[in-house]
C-alpha cells in the first residue's frame, strides 16, 4: 500500500474539530485523515498522524517514511506554512493530509465527478 501525505493548510482550532466531527459521523471509510498540529515540526506532525494508524491499519513504518519524505523534500513549502501558522496565533493549527493513494484517488475522483 502506498500512502501520500502533504500539509494543506492553516486553521482554527474550533474549524477543524468541526471537520473532524463531521468525518466522524460520515460512516464511509475512506481512508483519508486530515490531522492537525499547534507547531509545524517534524516531530509534531509524526505525533499528530500516529493516532489515526490503528484506524486503517496502516503500515506505521511506510506512513512515517513518507512524512519523512515530504518533509526532506519540501522546505520551502514547510517554511511558508511554519510562518502562515505563526502569523496565524496560537488559536490555530497546521493542518495536514496523510491517506491511502487509492482513497484519495477515489475521493479527488468523486469530487470531480459531483455535479
């Protein structure tokens, strides 16, 4: 199985704990989790997708090397979102995507095709 993993933003705490409710409530597995961390580091983000790998029964060492990845790979765009967190306040999170490929495949595919 492969897994993908990208930061996609910045946002309020009481935001995302009301996405997080409504995934909750989704009964379709998809397989995508979108985690949030009050510090954009390695570390903090490593900590925040550990929870969800029992969910799915991922792989914990292909999921960690593939935040690693992202992480040696993307310094420019983990300092944009390290600044837009700290302009942000410390009300707020940086959020990220870790997923299955073939679910997050599935979902951009059913976005796409919704009228």
């Amino acid at each position: 199985m492969k897994y993908s993993f990208d930061i996609v933003g910045v946002s309020s705490i009481l935001h995302f704990f009301h996405h997080q409710q409504q995934s909750w409530d989704n009964s379709d597995p998809q397989g995508v989790e979108y985690v949030g961390s009050h510090i954009c580091s390695l570390d903090a983000v490593l900590e925040s997708v550990e929870p969800v790998l029992p969910k799915w029964g991922w792989n914990k060492d292909e999921v960690v090397t593939t935040v690693i990845k992202f992480w040696m790979n993307n310094s420019e765009t983990i300092n944009y979102w390290k600044s837009r967190l700290t302009d942000a306040g410390t009300n707020n999170l940086l959020v990220a995507r870790v997923a299955d490929t073939e679910a997050l495949r599935a979902e951009l595919d059913s976005l796409l095709n919704k009228e």
